[in-house]
C-alpha cells in the first residue's frame, strides 16, 4: 500500500473532555468553591473519591495532586524510617524512584525482561533486602501479580501498585491498582482519564488511608469529610496532629474534568485493547517485530503499544528504523536510545549511590520501540500506523544488508 498521499494519523490530540464538565466548572467559577474543604460536604472531589472507589471497589480513595504524590504519601503512610529500602522495576518513569528520594528512602532497581515486566527472579533475590515495593505497571504492562504477592506475603513485605497508566487493566478478572495494599493512579493528559494533572490512591487500610488524607493536607478536622466510617474515625483520631501536612490536594476543577470521564473508562478501555491486538497482529507478521504477548491473566488497557526489535545488531540499525518510521510521520520512542529518557534507568543520576547494572534491562531499553495509539483511532489510521513500521523495518534492514 502506497503511504504517500495520505496523512498520518494525528496521535497527539486528546479526546475532547465530556460536556457536562463545562456546566459544573461554571458553577465552580461562579462560586469561586475550588477549595476540596469549603463546602460542609458532597464537594466535586469527595463526590469523585466516593465514585472512584465505587468504580474499583476499594473501601477508599483520596485524590491528590498526581500519581507521583499518590506514591509519596504510600511510603509516608506505611510508617516506613527514612533511609527504607523499595524496590521498583528498573523499567518506569523516573517520577518513581523521584517519590522515594522525596520520602527520604533508598531505590533498589529490579531487573526487567523483554516483555517489560519484573524479572521475577531478581524481584526474589532482592527481596530479602528491601522493606516495600513498589510495582510499577508501566505502560499498562502488568508483572506477575501471583509471584509478586506469594512472595511479597510470605516476606511481610508491603505492595504498592504504582497503576498510574493502568486504569481498566484486570488481573484474573481483579481490578490492577486493588491486588497490594496501595494503589495508585494518574490523571495526567497522557493516561486514560485526562485531567491535565491529578493522581488518585485506593485502598482497604483504614489507618493508611487515614494517614494519607492527613498528610495530604486535611489539617485541624478536615478528615471529617472524607466519611463517617468508624475504622476511619477512630485512625484519624489516633493521628490528629501527629502528621506533617504535605499539601497535596486535589482542587474541585480537577475533579469536575475527571468525574464525567469515569463513565467513559469502560469504552476506551474496550477500545483502546482493540485498537493495540489489531496492530500488535500486524506487526507480528514482519520478521523484525515482536510484541510480548500479555500474561494469560492479564486482560489489558492500552493506550498505545510497544515492540521489540528483532535480529537488530546494532544501535545505528535501530536508529535508521526510527529515522523511517519518522520520514512516514510515525513518531517511535526508543526508550533507551533517546537522549536523557526519564525512562531510561541510567539517567536517574538522582538516585542516592552508585547505579547498578541491569544487563537485561539496558538491552530490552535498547530494542524497545514505543507507539502512541489512542483509543479514538479507527482502522485507516491502525493500518496506516502498522504499515509504516512494517516498511520502516523492512528498510532498516535493507540497508543494513547493502
Ligand atoms: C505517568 C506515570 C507516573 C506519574 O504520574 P503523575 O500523575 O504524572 O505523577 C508514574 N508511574 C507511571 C507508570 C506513569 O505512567
């Protein structure tokens, strides 16, 4: 199929916001009630938090300012001593060994393999030396939940789920971001639900959640609208003025963007999975693509795909398939091979220590190939897309050949 006369797909743009946002941000502008904590009760964000652990069915949630503050306030609120050792994957943003410097507690990188999850081998025999985890899901990508938790259990080792860019994904049939003790997710304008920035945690744990709310910023007795729960109560009781105050909340704006999204998940998740098998099946066709297959109990939540280079030998390889995937308008991340990548382990020179090596990780980082796909594309753009980075491969290696 000829790509020279039509345009490539714009992978950039967000779905436009539900307009039932627009008439309950004009309330709030003509009130000027942006404040979580003003109104008596039943404000924007509490009515979301109420909402969102209905949709995950978690007892709580507590809206922060994002994903990253949602994981600050899990280390905070496990009581953890400064200096704490947590595990991540070597494979996620770096907002997530940032969230534990900011808690003054030590990252230990885990190996990640091929298919972009935990190296369950090197998570067993670090295990032993860390005090928490946390197990990013990155790109929607979930690691082996039953090993996590066997081993995590058996350890008495604590689970946050860092389910920023997971929200929909479901692990035999469970809700991704309710399996640890934690969940937390993100609301920023490249997840699924788009409020420019936000973050959300959900959890069963009374005296946790009570914990985060406060250090939140829920001073004097704020707490009191976060629910009359008597577990809560009695937690939030025990921790009066015990807590510094982060100030980490959410403001009413945000939650009237993000509340009409919510009944909007279920379709783009539908959407989003179909739009990413369509073209994961196509690009299984080239000899030069590979797409990790999910785990057999995961069902995911896409909103855009990854894949390995295959029989690539060498970095300069690797860039011409970029530099055509480009010339054809399809814009491939290569997380490890783009200059200062926040995903790129070895660039979080933030990190308290030496870095360690992670041989497998560097070499996944090195081959692994990153396309935007929302889930508002249609057939003509899926196509378009896997054409390109069909042809795109084939002259890579074209060249390499000649
Ligand atoms: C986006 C993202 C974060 C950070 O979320 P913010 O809301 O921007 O702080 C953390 N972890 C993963 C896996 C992400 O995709």
């Amino acid at each position: 199929m000829s790509l020279d006369h039509v345009p490539a797909p714009n992978v950039y743009d967000a779905e436009p916001i539900p307009a039932a946002a627009r008439a309950e941000i004009d309330r709030l502008l003509l009130s000027g009630d942006l404040f979580r904590y003003t109104a008596p009760a039943d404000a924007p964000v509490a009515l979301l938090e109420r909402e969102f652990a209905d949709l995950m069915g978690t007892r709580y949630a507590l809206a922060v300012s994002s994903c990253s503050a949602a994981l600050f306030l899990s280390l905070e609120a496990l009581g953890l001593p400064k200096g704490a050792k947590v595990m991540i994957p070597a494979f996620t943003f770096a907002a997530v060994p940032s969230s534990i410097v900011h808690a003054g507690m030590q990252p230990v990188l885990c190996e990640v393999g091929e298919n972009y999850r935990i190296d369950v081998d090197d998570f067993r025999a670090k295990l032993p030396d860390v005090d928490t985890v946390i197990i990013s899901h990155m790109r929607g990508h979930t690691s082996d939940m039953d090993a996590v938790m066997a081993a995590c259990d058996a350890a008495g080792v604590p689970v946050i789920e860092d389910a920023a860019h997971s929200l929909g994904t479901t692990w035999s049939g469970r809700k991704i971001g309710t399996i640890g003790r934690v969940g937390c997710f993100s609301f920023q304008s490249y997840k699924l639900v788009n409020a420019g920035e936000g973050g959300i945690m959900v959890t069963d744990d009374a005296d946790l959640v009570a914990r985060a709310v406060i250090m939140s910023g829920a001073y004097e007795h704020n707490w009191k609208k976060h629910g009359e729960d008597a577990d809560l109560t009695s937690a939030f009781t025990r921790w009066q003025n015990k807590l510094p105050l982060y100030n980490l909340r959410m403001q009413n704006l945000s939650a009237a963007v993000i509340r009409p999204q919510l009944p909007e998940v279920a379709r783009r998740v539908r959407d989003g999975r179909a739009n990413h098998d369509y073209v994961a099946d196509r690009l299984n066709t080239s000899p030069w693509l590979r797409v990790p297959d999910a785990l057999p109990q995961e069902d995911r939540a896409p909103d855009s795909i990854q894949f390995n280079l295959h029989d690539f030998d060498s970095d300069a390889q690797v860039r011409t398939f970029a530099e055509a995937a480009a010339a054809r308008g399809v814009k491939v991340q290569v997380f490890g091979l783009s200059t200062d990548n926040a995903r790129a382990f070895w660039n979080w020179q933030f990190i308290p220590g030496d870095l360690p090596d992670l041989p497998r990780t560097r070499a996944m980082l090195m081959r692994a190939c990153d396309v935007r796909l929302p889930a508002r594309l249609q057939t003509p753009d899926l196509d378009y897309i896997a054409d390109a980075l069909i042809a795109a491969a084939h002259e890579a290696k074209a060249r390499a050949a000649a």
